[in-house]
C-alpha cells in the first residue's frame, strides 16, 4: 500500500491516505490565499505513488511543476524551517504539456461524435428545444453511416437535415428551420473562437493520460488553459468531456489501493454557472460514481457554496483556504463554509476562515475507516517543484522530447459526413427516387457499361445494412451511445 501524503502541518500532521483519494477533494478559498500551491503540493505527492494527474493551468503558472524548485527563494525556506521538514528534498516531476489550441502543448482533440449532442447544447448554449433538435441531427447521421468527426461535417449535417426535414419529419419528428438556424449560428461563433482546432483527429487516446516514468511517478498532465479561460463555456465543456470519457472508458475497480488518475478542476464554479438541473444531475451521478473507476476529481474554487451542494457532498477530502467577509452576504457564505467541516472544539471555525495566512488553510481529509477527519488549522507544505512557469524554451523542450510527441501534431481529415454529403464517394445520394439537394446528390455509374436498373445508392445500402441482424444489433448500440451515455459522449 502506498505511504499516506503529508499535505501540512499543525496541532497533528494532516495526511492525505491514497486509498481514500478517490473519494474526492475540494481546494477553495479567495484569490491570493494558496490554492494554486496546495494544488501543487497534492498533484506532487500523488505523482510520487504513481498516480497520475490531470490538471488545468488556468493562470499559466503550474508548468513549473516540471522542474526542481530554487533553494533561493525566501517563503519556500521560512516554511521549510517552520514546519522542520528534514528529508525535503527540490525536484521536478515527469510532466506532459498539452494544449486544446495546439500552441503550448500536444494537441488535444476529440470528434464531435465523442462530444455528443448533449454536452455541445452546453458549449453553444441553446435551450431545451434546440438540444432535442441537436440530438435529432445525431440520430439522422448515425442511422445513414455518416460520422461526424469534426465541425464542418456537423455544419454540413445541420444544412442537410434542415434542407430535407419535411422528409425526416414523419420519422424523427418535427425539427424546426428555427432551432437548426440557432444551432449554426452557435456552431458559427464556435469556429471563430478555435473550435475547429478542438474537434478533429487524431482523437486523444486516454491511456497517453494514464503513465508512469522510469522511477514509477505519475505523469502530470498540465493543461494550458490561459487561453482557453476567454472563453469559460469551451473550457468546461472539454474538462466535462474528458470527465465522462474517463467515466465510460475506464474499467470498474471498486475501491484500490490508490487511484489511477486524479483529475483537478480549476475554476470549478464556471462548470455550474447557469447549467441547467438535468445536467447537474448527471454531473453528480458523473462524481458519485467514477471513484469506483479509480478516478479521484479534486474541484478548486473560491467559495464552497459556488458547488451545488448534491455535488459538494461527495467532495470529502476539504482543504479551505482564507475567505474575505467584507459584506453581510461574504459573512453569510463565511458561516455555511464553517457549516460543511466535522466540528473542533477548540477551532472557532467562522472566525478562523477570515483570519487564515497565506498558505495556511483549515483541512479535513478522511481517515482509514472514511470519515471526515476533524477540521485542523494548519501550514501547508511548500512545494518541491518550481513556483511559477517553465520558459517558453524550456516547454518546448519537453514537448519535443515527450514519447508521445508526433502523435496527436499533424491532424487527420479522414472520410466522414461533410466528404459524402459533397459527393465525394461513388455513392453519396441520400434518398434514392426523392429530390435530393444538390450538394448531397451524386452519379453513380461504371465507365463503358449501360445498365437499364439504377445503381444502389448509400442510402439503400445504409437501410439494406440496417435491417439485417447485425445491422440491427449496431444500429442499437450507436443509438445508446449518443442518446444513452450519462453526458451524451460516444467514441467513434
């Protein structure tokens, strides 16, 4: 079994125990307080029992976790000295860089099909009306074979079907020219903000997350997502992404001794802001359950309340930084975050909250047996890695030497919806004897040979396929996976 995780000192030593980390975490407190460098200080010791983390670099300043930190910096030694740590030792961690833009990391992509419809309504902000439309689009595509990979076979799927929908109306429905409209124009907006650089292939491959180096350390993936914060409703929806892949893709192992992967949320409050409840609830049916995929979620925000409390109650590792009471409504939130920590007789926790140093926190992790510890006032440890980013020399460096690097760099633009609905295979019409739009229809013939019967269009092979037994049995399986995954992701 894995040695526990010294996180800080105080009256006793706060200890994280790798067996209870999959029960989850919460880092919170107000800018300025710590929060970053107790992120620091976590993804390190759980580096060190070979687990490995994901985590999102929202300021830019945790790339430095993948070198030895400097003995010449003040605070670092004060806190060494005060805490009398005698074996504490700088050093750097195996690190890979990656980066949605593809500009200070290794590229990562998903397909839209993997993003699903449910999670996109999220991403472009459409209502109830226009989701179900969103998820008729899906379920015309994958009932005529056609993958949608990345955007532009989305946006030539949203054309087709808006052009053709009194044709799928007895079928799928009514689909309004109006929420097909609103989809576009969304999808529009996406592009513009780098979309197109997101969903393609290569498709990250979640097993490159999930390594350890030659001394048996857990890979610290850092995300690069400065950028990616202008835009608040793209970040959450890709960590969200990754959070239900890593739910449907990674096998049951009840309860390890450690877990396989821990994943940080930064910044978790935009993940909840204006969702609506159906996808609250699935993201706490999401948390609940995928500890017993081995995966810890540790989410860091300023405030505990900023986490709806279905969610924030499956949270038992709690490390609360400074909170401000400037006004009655920040006193308020002072005493319900005093609320959610196991009571210490001796702590006014209210009070302390507002009085807390930086790098001081009051933490609660669970013990052996996995109840909440009592809430201790403690100095968190320093970090052993460098405070701070790694110069833009240096990251490349790493990237370039990473095993993965020429994986996920040059992308792929295979056969999918956009190339047969522009009549780019021998058989790309979609309706045989219907009027079909220009852009979709196609001639199918063989040079020097008349035949008085008109060839099988994609259409009639698609429906010939779909009405045998396999075709049946497939058709089912592509159908729970889009309309039936707790957060509408499917891997084509």
């Amino acid at each position: 079994m894995a040695d526990p995780i010294l996180v800080g000192k105080g009256d006793i030593d706060l200890y994280l125990l790798p067996q209870m980390a999959n029960r989850h975490g919460l880092i919170a407190g107000a800018t300025g307080t710590g929060k970053t460098i107790s992120l620091q200080v976590l993804a390190e010791g759980l580096s060190r029992i070979g687990v490995s983390v994901f985590m999102a670099d929202v300021k830019g300043d945790l790339s430095g976790i993948s070198q030895p930190g400097k003995s010449d910096n003040p605070k670092v030694n004060d806190r060494i000295k005060l805490l009398k740590l005698q074996n504490f030792a700088f050093q750097g961690y195996p690190v890979t860089y990656w980066d949605v833009l593809g500009e200070q990391g290794h590229p990562i992509r998903a397909t839209v099909s993997e993003m699903g419809p449910l999670i996109l309504a999220r991403l472009f902000d459409i209502n109830e009306t226009q989701t179900a439309v969103l998820s008729l689009v899906f379920k015309i595509a994958d009932d005529n074979g056609l993958l949608l990979l990345d955007l532009k076979d989305l946006q030539a799927m949203l054309q087709y079907v808006g052009n053709n929908a009194a044709q799928f109306q007895t079928q799928y429905g009514n689909i309004s020219a109006a929420s097909i409209g609103a989809v576009q124009r969304s999808l529009v907006t996406l592009q513009q903000q780098g979309g197109d650089k997101f969903f393609g292939e290569p498709a990250l491959n979640l097993d490159d997350l999930i390594q350890t180096d030659s001394k048996g350390r857990g890979m610290i993936n850092v995300l690069a997502a400065d950028k990616l914060m202008m835009t608040p409703k793209t970040y959450t929806a890709f960590l969200l992404w990754l959070l239900s892949e890593l739910f449907e893709r990674m096998p049951e192992v009840g309860d390890p001794d450690k877990p396989k992967l821990a994943f940080f949320f930064d910044e978790a409050h935009l993940l909840f802001n204006d969702a609506p409840k159906s996808l609250l609830d699935k993201v706490e049916q999401v948390v609940r359950l995928i500890r017993s995929k081995g995966v810890a979620v540790f989410f860091i925000s300023q405030n505990p309340l900023d986490i709806p409390t279905t969610v924030l109650g499956q949270l038992s590792n709690r490390v609360q930084h400074a909170l401000r009471a400037f006004t009655p409504l920040d006193q308020k939130a002072v005493k319900s975050a005093a609320q959610t920590f196991r009571t210490n007789p001796k702590l006014d926790v209210a009070k302390v909250i507002t009085e807390l140093a930086v790098g001081e926190a009051l933490v609660s992790m669970l013990d052996e047996k996995g109840m909440p510890g009592i809430v201790q006032r403690t100095f968190m440890l320093p970090p052993s890695s460098q405070i701070g980013p790694v110069t833009p020399e240096m990251r490349q460096q790493i990237i370039k030497s990473s095993a993965i690097y020429g994986r996920y760099e040059k992308p792929i633009d295979r056969e999918s919806a956009y190339e047969k609905l522009q009549g780019r295979t021998a058989n790309a019409g979609m309706a045989s004897g219907r009027t079909v739009p220009a852009a979709v229809s196609a001639t199918s013939s063989s040079a020097g040979r008349k035949s008085t019967k008109p060839e099988p269009t994609a259409m009639d092979q698609v429906l010939k396929a779909a009405n045998s037994p396999l075709g049946r049995q497939i058709g089912r399986e592509l159908v729970r996976g889009i309309m039936g995954s707790l957060l509408g992701s499917s891997r084509r």
